[in-house]
C-alpha cells in the first residue's frame, strides 16, 4: 500500500494562530479536520510534513516510496484518483501551487525537477483563517456526502419540528428532541452520542461532532460547525468550533472560528459588520499587518486555549492569539496576541507557568493530559509570539 504524507503547503503562515498549534491537516472545516478527509477517501492513515517544532507530536513517517499531498485542499473522488495514479517523480499542479507528488528516496528533492500534470477543476482549499467559515457550508455539503452514503440515519424523534427530513442525519446514540430541525437550506448532520437539548432551532448547513452539546433554546444559523466534545449555546451564526471548545452562554457569535480548548464567558458578544459596511481587514501573522478579507461580514479568530470573560466584546474582525485571556469592559485592540492577559485598557503577558497550568486542569476535566510534546509547543508559541506582546 502506498505511503501518504500530508503536508502544510504554503498557505501555512496564513492560517495563523490555528497552525500555531496545529498543521493544517488538521483544521476543522466541514463535518471531519482535512486530515479526517483525506485518510477516510484514501482509506489508509498519513503521516506529516510539518514545522520542526509541531512534528515531536506529528511525526514523518517515510518509506521508499510517498505521495506528498498539500493539505490545504481538500479531496474529492477526481483528484483522489490522479492522485493515485501519479508515478516517480511527477507531480500534480494547480497553477502555481503543488497539489501533490509522488516521490523515492530523497524528502528534500527538488519539485522543479518533476513532470508537472496540471489541472484545471475547481478545489475546495484552505488559503486564509477566514476560508474556515466562509467555505463551511460547500465543505459540509461535502462531508456529509461522503458520511451518509449508502448508511441510515437514527429515527429522528417525533418530538422534533422537522423540514427536509431526507437532508437531516443523525449518529448513533444521539439526543434530539423538541427542537427545530430545518434542512431546507443544506444537511444537518448530528454526531455520536452527541445532544440537542429541547428549544434549539437549528438551520443548515449543520454540523454536530460526537459528544457535542447544544444548550437549551439555542439559535444556530448554518453554515455552522460544532466539532468533537465541544459546547454551544446561545446565538451563533456561520461559525466554526474546532474540539472541546465552549461557547456555553448567551451572546452572539458570527462568521468566526474557534480553535480548541476556547471558552467564551457567558453574554460575550463578537461583531461581524463594520458600522460603515465596508470590507473587513484582518490580522495577518505573515504580513505583520491587516490583510483585505473581500468579506462584509468576518467576525472573531481565536486561536486555541484562548478564553474570554463575561459580557466582553469583540470588535468586527478580531484575531486572538494561542492561550490568551481577555476580560474588562469595552472593546479590546483587533489583534491580541498570544499570551496576553487584559483587555481595551491594555494587557500584560499571560506568564507560561501559569498558562501551562491552566491548560493541565482544563484538559484534567475531560481525563486528557497535556503532554510534554504539548508543552513543548505552547512554549514555542511563547516565545515566539513576545515581539507582538512587547509592541
């Protein structure tokens, strides 16, 4: 069988802070991370191409012969099958950028040396932080496709107000009952064991991972994803929540995504329209400046174990850091890096003992340890991220 390897692609420094933390075959977008995608169509495990730092908990694993693929796209059925049927030493090309290459021997060998085969058909990829919720609802029509196929959904309660019912899925050992369940305008997918508790109106595109939660009379507007473990409520609105992250409360959250071990305090509120209308700019880590996101409505970016008091308020286009925390009264700066502690009236540095043990209890309550390899990384992050904690 052959060997797959994901790899970050140059699209990495824009999806910043989640790649802090992460490689990008890991990101949430749809119902599965891009990694789940692929291994599911590839029907086979991969391994990672990633930053030095990352691969102490994503390691390489080389054999004679990989396919390299950029796991920045997304698969689907066409370009699993070029994909598999590339040969040493070519590469698959979509304009500028490799989408994947078949390589023996040497993980450094130079991709300009290869025979390009080009295609010209449209691909889901994830080229910006913003694409995450902008692009949802295409990637959770995809998933729920390619999850659904040839199974049968859970008998959906009678209890339930129920539109399009050929469009709603729901796992094993899910709770659905007296809620609104409109398919009308895409899937809503409900996952293992998940629960939808009683007064929730949910419209698709929808997304629920396994062991999820959905509080009582909340208001969920697709395209949305809440993954694995994680808990919503409220008011939210085209959002994405990555695993195990809470979004418990009252309050508005809208065109914006959550990265893991997030919690957002009760009556917190982002907004996703700039009073003038205009196009949001966004925090770029790359740049170093505000990138145009082409978007009306763009919201909040909170990279992971980030977290927020009560009744804060995020202003239209806000980009938090990895491990921040951010409390007080009015509007913090649009860019709060990671390991900031404060609010609107300034911050100060989240010292990383404390942080770390922070992130130990939090982890501790669901019975997951933060490992030395995830200590290795929040102290990179740490470092690395002081020349934005300094200006």
């Amino acid at each position: 069988m052959m060997n797959y390897i994901l790899f970050d692609g140059p699209s990495r420094n824009d999806l910043l802070p989640f790649t802090f933390t992460r490689p990008v075959a890991d990101i949430r977008i749809g119902i599965l991370t891009l990694r789940e995608k692929w291994e599911k169509m590839l029907e086979t495990k991969t391994s990672t191409k990633t930053e030095e730092y990352l691969s102490g908990k994503w390691p390489i694993k080389l054999k004679e012969k990989n396919i390299f693929i950029n796991s920045s796209f997304a698969p689907n059925l066409e370009l699993i099958k070029r994909i598999k049927s590339l040969e040493e030493n070519q590469k698959l090309i979509v304009g500028q950028e490799t989408i994947a290459y078949f390589q023996k021997g040497d993980v450094n060998a130079e991709l300009s040396n290869f025979d390009s085969i080009e295609i010209d058909e449209a691909l889901l990829k994830v080229a910006h932080t913003w694409d995450i919720f902008s692009k949802n609802g295409e990637a959770i029509e995809m998933d729920f496709a390619l999850l659904t196929e040839n199974r049968k959904s859970q008998k959906i309660n009678e209890s339930n107000f129920v539109k399009t019912a050929e469009n709603i899925f729901i796992e094993d050992g899910a709770t659905v009952e007296n809620c609104s369940l409109n398919a009308s305008y895409g899937p809503i997918y409900i996952g293992r064991n998940a629960t939808v508790m009683e007064g929730s109106l949910i419209r698709g595109p929808f997304a629920l991972g396994e062991g999820a939660i959905i509080k009582l009379g909340a208001k969920i507007y697709g395209p949305t994803t809440i993954g694995p473990a994680c808990k919503a409520g409220g008011e939210i609105s085209n959002s994405v929540l990555f695993e195990n992250s809470n979004k418990g409360h009252d309050g508005f959250l809208g065109n914006s995504v959550l990265g893991e071990w997030c919690n957002i305090g009760a009556d917190s509120n982002n907004s996703n329209l700039k009073n003038n209308y205009a196009d949001v700019r966004l925090w770029n880590y790359n740049t170093e400046n505000f990138a145009k996101t082409g978007l009306q409505f763009c919201g909040l970016i909170m990279g992971d174990h980030s977290k927020c008091g009560i009744n804060t308020m995020f202003n239209t286009g806000t980009v938090v850091g990895v491990s921040a925390n951010i409390f007080g009264s009015g509007f913090p700066r649009n860019f709060i890096p990671g390991f900031s502690w404060g609010g609107s009236t300034g911050t100060s540095t989240y010292k990383l003992e404390k942080a770390l043990e922070t992130a130990a209890l939090v982890l501790r309550r669901k019975e997951i340890e933060l490992t030395s390899e995830d200590r290795n990384i929040l102290k990179h992050v740490f470092d690395y991220s002081s020349k934005w904690r300094r200006s």
